[in-house]
C-alpha cells in the first residue's frame, strides 16, 4: 500500500512537471515577419534576408522579410513597437532608429522600454574617409583646421540624426572643434558629394570604400571602432588619435516589449543556430560585416550606451 501510494505520488509529480514544461514550450504558429526599416539592397536588408535564410530550417513557419522604408527606420521601429508581443514580428534594428535618431527628436516608441532584445547579430565598422581632393593629409590636420576655422571643415551625411551623423557629433564634442554638417538623403548621395569634392570627410563602411581607397578616390583617416580592422591596419582608431570615441553600426532583431520569456528564449536559441551555419558566415565574408553576437540583455545595453553617450554630447554641445 505504502509502495502503490509512492509510486501514485511520483507519478502524479511527474505529470505536474511535464505539464509544467509543456506550458512554458512556446512555438510559433504563424510565419515570422522581420521587419526591415530600410529599402532593399541596404545593410539591414541584406542581414535580415541572410539570417532569415541561415535559420529558416530551424524554425516551424516561414521567416519573412518584409521591408517598410521611411524616417531613418523609425516607421518601422514604431510598427513593432505597437505590435502584439507574441513573437510574430520582429524588428531589424541597432541602427540609426535605436542609438542616434532618439537623441536628436521625440520619437513614438522609446528604445529602451519599448522593445525586447532578442540578439545582436552584426557589428559594422565605420570609417571617417577623405574624397580625392581633401586638403588634409589626416584626420588631426583636419580637426586643427576646424579648431581655427569653425565651420570650416565639412562632412556628409546620410541625414539629421542618422549614425553616420552621429559619428561627427561625438568626433566634434570629443575634439572640442565645430564641423559644418552636410546632410543628404542617403549614404549614396553623400558619397557621391565627397567623390566630388563638394564636402572634406564622410563616413563609409569597410565593404564601401575597399575598392574606392585602392583606387585612391578616398583616403581612410580613422576608424570608429575599438581597434583598428584587419582591412585597413594602417589606419587608427580615433582613440589611437586621442578622441574617446567608439561607435560602430550594429544589426539585431528585436521584438516588442512585454514578449513572454519562453517565446525570447525560443527565439534567440534558434537564431543564434541560425549564426552558425554557413549561408551565415558566408553573408559575413562577402559583406565585411563582423559576427557580433550578443545575447538580448547584451544587446539592448551595447545600444544604450551609444544613446546614452550621444544623449550627454548634444547636451553638452
């Protein structure tokens, strides 16, 4: 009786954990939408559709890319920020719409309580280049000229408030120097005025300016990054040039706040498989954007301090 009544037992809590675990198991039921603030062909595209097809096999419904252009990626970041919080859409973010456009407007979503990391998926260097026909050897050349003519010295832009600009606003608060902003509507038009000559610096990513420097159509003057890049081991960090700057364009997918932990948890073990296979890495080698894994919580600070570091600059300025 003693053993029949133990055995009842054991197996009455067995039941209860298995039931337990079956109701914190969460799987999504319908196809998954990554939402791309930003048109076809750009970063945040190509790494949604790459991560979308690296971990496709991992996941029970279809991962879709769906892109919704318009405002700097805010249009988008504002369409999953008012979505359920049942894991059916995601954001591409760590740009421009989470760590610059914030600090210079009031935005209809707050970046830091409005969504849920689930995963930092890249980092992308950023490089502070002269065109053809700067008049500066190096970047110190052109900060000292900016010291004794204010406004002097100009750069480009992919837009008030993107991260290209606030690369600039953290250079110029650091150097304690005054740069006259040219902003454009794209990273393409900016490009185009430094080939020119109508501005002096702009900032470009690595996989952009590799054929244009070794053409000598830009000159790299510093790299924004922590250390220097394995591309260009000749030019410094801008902290080598004494400036405490590091800022780096990142990509990650972000879901709205409020989603349940399991549906996080679900969501970020299968992505990060998704890191691991080789349609992902060979994404990474063709496009010279870094494996900058995170986890949630890792990501969501990474940007915050970004934001915040640019937040006290223009406080500052």
């Amino acid at each position: 009786m003693r053993f029949a009544r133990r055995s009842f037992m054991a197996g009455w809590a067995a039941g209860l954990l298995g039931a337990t675990r079956g109701a914190r198991a969460w799987e999504p039921s319908r196809p998954i939408q990554l939402i791309v603030g930003f048109a076809p062909g750009g970063g945040a595209d190509l790494a949604g559709r790459a991560i979308a097809e690296a971990a496709s096999r991992f996941f029970p419904v279809p991962l879709v890319v769906i892109n919704k252009p318009g405002a700097g990626g805010a249009i988008a970041a504002q369409q999953v920020a008012n979505a359920p919080p049942d894991g059916e859409q995601l954001l591409v973010g760590g740009g421009s719409e989470s760590i610059s456009l914030p600090a210079f407007r009031d935005l209809p979503y707050d970046p830091k309580r409005s969504f849920r990391s689930i995963i930092r998926l890249t980092r992308q260097p950023l490089i502070i280049v002269g065109g053809p026909k700067t008049r500066y050897p190096d970047l110190p050349a052109a900060i000292e000229a900016a010291r004794k003519d204010p406004g002097g010295v100009s750069h480009a832009s992919s837009g008030q408030g993107s991260i290209y600009h606030a690369v600039f606003v953290l250079l110029s608060q650091a150097a304690g120097v005054e740069l006259l902003h040219v902003p454009f509507t794209g990273g393409a038009p900016s490009l185009q005025a430094l080939l020119a000559g109508t501005v002096d610096l702009a900032v470009l990513a690595p996989e952009e300016i590799a054929g244009l420097a070794a053409a000598g159509q830009v000159r790299p003057l510093a790299v924004a990054s922590a250390e220097r890049l394995v591309a260009f081991p000749e030019v410094p960090t801008l902290r080598e040039l004494g400036w405490d700057v590091v800022i780096e364009n990142m990509k990650g997918l972000m879901a709205p706040a409020g989603l349940p932990d399991a549906a996080a948890a679900t969501l970020h073990d299968r992505f990060r498989r998704g890191m691991q296979e080789p349609a992902w890495k060979t994404f990474l080698d063709r496009t010279g954007a870094m494996d900058g894994y995170l986890d949630g919580p890792g990501f969501q600070a990474a940007m915050d301090s970004v934001l915040d570091a640019l937040r006290a600059s223009l406080k500052r300025a």
